[in-house]
C-alpha cells in the first residue's frame, strides 16, 4: 500500500521482556475476583440498618391486608392498581410519572448534597450484594479464607463449603422472585400453588427470571454492574460540584504513605499518616483505591472511611484521614461547619424546591381525585338519525369506572339543548374497583330540532352517584349532531 506525501507513521514495537506488565494494558483482560474484607463501624451500622428497613418492607407489603384483599397489588390482568385504600386505573397514570419525577428530583437533590447517597445504602444491587456477600463470610470465611479456599484443590470440604453458599444463594433468590411476583398475583394465592407445585407456566417464568436476576447480579456480577451497567455513576459529575460532600482521602495529610512501627514519630521518618495497610482497598465492594481520588466506581458505602478509623485508633493518630469532605473544603481546609453551610448553595436549593412543589401537586392531586371517572363515547356507527314522529337520536355510551372499593350506583343527566332527553334508563350500578357501562339515547323532538338542522352542538353530560353523604360530580363533554 502506497503511503500518502506528509503521512505519519507510528511505530509498532515488541514489548522487551524487561518492561513492566504494568505498563501495557489488554483490552481482552480477565476481570480479576474481588474478595471485599468485612468491616465494621458507624457507616456499616447504618447500611445494615438500610438494608434491614428496605427489605422488611419489600418482602412484608405483600403480606399486609387492607378491607379483605392484599393491601399493594398491581393487578394487571383487571387492570388496576391496589395500594392501601388508593384504587388507580390506566387513566390514573398520571400518577406513576408523577412519582417517577418526584424519585428522580430526591435523587438529584440527595446527589447534589452528599453524592452518590442512594448506591451506597439503598440501591437493590448494593443491598442484595451486601446479602450474599454476608451468606459468602459466613460460609466460607473472611477474605484470606475465601481466597484459600478458592486456590486449594477441590476436596469434601472445598465442596460443602461452596455447594452450601450456592444453596443459600438460590433460596434467598428463590423468595425474591417469589416475593417481586407476589406483588403483582396475590402472594398468599401464590404461596398456595407453589405448595401445591400448580403454578402456570407465566409464574414459573417470572419467579425464575428474578430469581436468576438476584443470583446473577448480586452473586457474581456485584461491582461489575455498578461500574459498567448503571448509568447513574456517568451522570453523577454533572450532580455535584466542589461542594457535595463526598468520600475523600486527606493528601496532605496522608502522604507521604509506609510502614513503620505504632511507637515511631512520621514525622521523624519523613511520612504522612497513612500507613499503606491496603485496608481501605480491600473492604471496598468495587475494588477501588480512594487514595487515588474520587473515581466513578465509589458507590459512596463509606467502607474506607471505617476501616481508616479504626486503623488510626489503632495507631493513636486522628482520625479522618479518609472522610466526607468535599472538594473546596479540602483545598481550602474549611471545618465542617463551613463546609455544611456551602452544601446550602442554589443548585441545592433549586432541586429542593422543585421537589417540594411536585410533592405539594402530587398529595394535592391526589387529595383532589374524584372517587369514580367518566369516559363518553360517541356511537361512530350512526352519528344522527330520525326516529318517530321526526325526532333525532344520538347515541353514546357511558363509561363509568369505580375507584373505590364498594359497589356504587351512579345516574346520568344531560343539558345543553332544549328539549333534549334521555331515552334511556340513566342509572348503572358498577361494581367494587370496576368499570361499567352505560349506552345512552337522547333524542331531540323535531319542534325543537328546526332550529339545529344541519350543526353539531357542545352538550354536557353530569354524572354522580347516588351514595349517601356528599354526592360527587363529574361533568363530560360531547357533542348531538342535527342531520340536515
């Protein structure tokens, strides 16, 4: 091939046998298995205490009853959402973006904060990591054990050992899918045929996906999805500023980093506070050295900082080497107080005050929400027609869904024309979170239609119910079309 006048040409040179693996990086690199060392400490307590809320009310909603059915169910084959003593349909969708916005501005105004706050106590991955990593110590042992233990030879041990940990893994995915399709089929009917092993093919289906969806991640994948597969640690830079508080490592104070013995002054020996234990490196679940500064794969557990604190105690320094801080307050060696007091900035104040106006319009909305809703649809067949003595008739029918959850009665009137009436019996009874239907004639007697020939004109339609107490109203729009 003829090289192009003025072309560069880069060079490609055999690595010498002396140079450093280091130095050169494969893009076909075998992941390396990460064994994340068990700490203990005030973050720790906390993410245990996450995981313990969260998942008490993942796997109990369902079992809760609420007027004789379960209390949260997404009934998708009649088509409705059961949650406590609030009844939505389809058309009530509105709903569920409204809450997916309000769980997008928490996330942005949390992140803006304190950073990635969600991921290290409350993300499903972080927490069912934390599960299994758990069943792993306890079964295995701690992270020298576990890497003995994968190094030696297969024996009985060896075997019971990991056959145990994959028994614990497959039940606790097990109740997950189990208990994740419970809130879409009632769970007590669910745990009924699975005694009885009568499941229908679509519930085998689904228990098993999210059952394998739990073993999958939480088993094997674990840092891998948070580093590649989830966007939220590729938006969070533009989240946070110098401001958030985030995990960071004292440089100034940490560096230069070595060994040396508890009784010898650092100083004497020319070093930092960090001794170069490696602690914080092994306990973090994503495989990173903070010590390198903040990177995309810090899911914010604050595993580091614990474990940095207990190694300083140990060592008779202060401790902190490794804390939230952000980034000002560490060039600028602001104390807490002043960094707490810039967290209060406008971004902050902005995504806060947009969450407060969504949450004040969402509670308000649905505050507001009439208890049943109408949809009038016109008969398309025959827009108008003539019927005895000259009269035009339109129809329409009536589509009346019921939010709560009694049997309710509801009549129809209408207005707008004179002498326009009802034909047609006007009350429908529609049953506890059910939808009914109602087709309604009006018609128009010939005297009054001369003056209509040949227009189309807006009438209304009233709707209420004819329950005790305060009746609801709700009033629906159409048209009655005059042939000419």
């Amino acid at each position: 091939m003829k090289q192009s006048r003025g072309s560069k040409v880069i060079p490609i040179q055999q690595v010498s046998s002396g140079e450093r693996a280091t130095d050169v990086v494969s893009l076909y690199q075998e992941q390396v298995k990460l064994y994340p060392r068990a700490v203990s400490g005030w973050y720790a307590r906390w993410r245990w205490v996450m995981a313990w809320v969260t998942q008490v009310v993942f796997y109990g909603v369902p079992w809760l009853v609420w007027n004789g059915r379960q209390a949260v169910l997404f009934d998708l084959a009649d088509s409705k959402f059961l949650i406590f003593g609030l009844v939505l349909h389809p058309q009530d969708l509105i709903y569920l973006a409204g809450l997916l916005v309000l769980a997008a501005l928490t996330l942005f105004f949390f992140t803006a904060i304190a950073g990635r706050l969600w991921c290290g106590y409350s993300c499903p991955q972080t927490v069912y990591t934390e599960i299994f990593l758990w069943l792993e110590r306890q079964i295995e042992g701690d992270r020298l054990a576990r890497m003995r233990l994968d190094d030696a030879t297969w024996s009985l041990e060896k075997m019971a050992r990991k056959g145990g940990k994959q028994v614990a893994w497959i039940g606790v995915s097990l109740i997950t899918g189990l208990t994740f399709v419970g809130y879409f089929t009632p769970i007590r009917e669910l745990t009924h045929e699975l005694v009885l092993m009568s499941f229908s093919p679509w519930e085998w289906f689904w228990v098993l996906f999210y059952a394998s969806a739990t073993y999958g991640n939480a088993g094997y994948l674990r840092e891998e999805f948070c580093k590649h597969m989830c966007p939220y640690s590729r938006i969070q830079s533009a989240l946070t500023d110098m401001d958030s508080l985030v995990i960071a490592y004292d440089v100034e104070r940490g560096e230069s980093r070595g060994s040396r013995p508890r009784t010898a002054d650092p100083k004497v020996l020319g070093l930092g506070d960090c001794i170069d234990c490696t602690l914080c490196v092994q306990v973090c679940p994503t495989g990173i050295d903070i010590r390198e500064g903040l990177q995309n794969e810090c899911i914010a557990c604050a595993a580091c900082i614990d474990v940095c604190d207990e190694v300083m105690r140990k060592m008779d320094y202060p401790k902190g080497l490794i804390r939230y801080s952000s980034g000002k307050g560490m060039a600028e060696k602001l104390t807490r107080g002043q960094m707490l007091k810039r967290v209060w900035r406008p971004r902050v104040w902005a995504y806060g005050t947009l969450l407060l106006v969504g949450v004040s319009l969402f509670v308000g909305g649905l505050s507001m929400r009439k208890s049943f809703s109408v949809d009038v649809i016109k008969d398309r067949g025959v827009m108008a027609r003539e019927v005895g003595n000259g009269d035009i008739e339109n129809v329409y029918r009536l589509q009346v869904t019921n939010g709560t959850e009694k049997v309710q009665t509801y009549t129809a009137a209408v207005r707008g024309l004179p002498g326009l009436t009802l034909a047609t019996p006007p009350d429908l009874t529609v049953p506890a979170t059910g939808i009914g239907s109602l087709t309604v004639r009006l018609t128009l007697s010939a005297v009054d239609a001369q003056g209509f020939r040949g227009k189309t004109t807006p009438i209304f339609f009233d709707v209420h119910t004819k329950t005790t107490g305060k009746p609801s109203v709700i009033e629906e729009k159409s048209t009655f079309v005059v042939p000419r």
